[in-house]
C-alpha cells in the first residue's frame, strides 16, 4: 500500500509548546519570550519527524542530546555551534542519538529543519 501525505506550511499549526511537553517549562517559557517557534510537519506519518523552526538573532539552545538520530538543516541564517563550529544557509550536520550538543543563532537569527526517524527525547544536561 501507499502512502502520500502532504503537509502544506501555512495550514501546519505552530507547536503548543506547554500542551507537548517536550521540554522543561522554563525553556518554554524563555523560548516564547524570544519568539522561537516550532512547527511539526511530519509527525511520524511515515516512520519520520520533520521539525521547522525559527530561532531570533543570539537566542541559545543549551546543551542537550536527543534519543534518536538527526540531521539539521539550515534554510536560511546562521548558526555557531558549541565547539566553535559555524553553519550558514544551506549546511546541514549529521548528530548521533546521545551527542551531546547546543548551538547559538547567528546575527539574523536561523530558520532550519530537523529529521528524525523517531519522536525523540530531548535531555538538557546543564
């Protein structure tokens, strides 16, 4: 059997962060002062996650890890990640299950995607 699903941007809802859950409530909170967003747009439909998101200029992700695979890709902005490491528009890094990693967004913020073969589990470790 088949199976094609289309998830077209402007009819996926930005992520509910409180109702997900997904992070502790004082990263929410921050990130929702800051402006950050998420949206889903595959949740597992297939056997893969899709995550978009929009990051402002400076905001950080803490070091965390995650329970499954991933990969980023930047669409557009800037990005150093912890280490010194500095991803633009169009680079994408392969990340292990259990890496621990953070990153910053760059002087015009950062607009990416992450894939994942699994709803993961994120870990902040500080």
């Amino acid at each position: 059997m088949s199976t094609v699903i289309f998830n077209h941007f402007d009819k996926v809802p930005w992520v509910d962060e409180l109702k997900k859950a997904a992070v502790p409530k004082e990263v929410i909170e921050t990130a929702k002062k800051a402006g950050a967003k998420r949206k889903m747009l595959a949740e597992g439909q297939t056997g893969i996650y899709v995550q978009y998101s929009e990051l402002p200029a400076g905001f950080r992700i803490d070091a965390h890890k995650h329970s499954h695979d991933e990969v980023i890709m930047l669409l557009s902005g800037s990005c150093t990640v912890d280490g010194g490491t500095e991803m633009n528009a169009n680079d994408a890094v392969c990340i292990s299950g259990g890496t621990v990693y953070g990153f910053t967004a760059g002087g015009d913020g950062m607009r990416f995607l992450t894939i994942r073969a699994g709803d993961s589990v994120t870990q902040y470790t500080s």
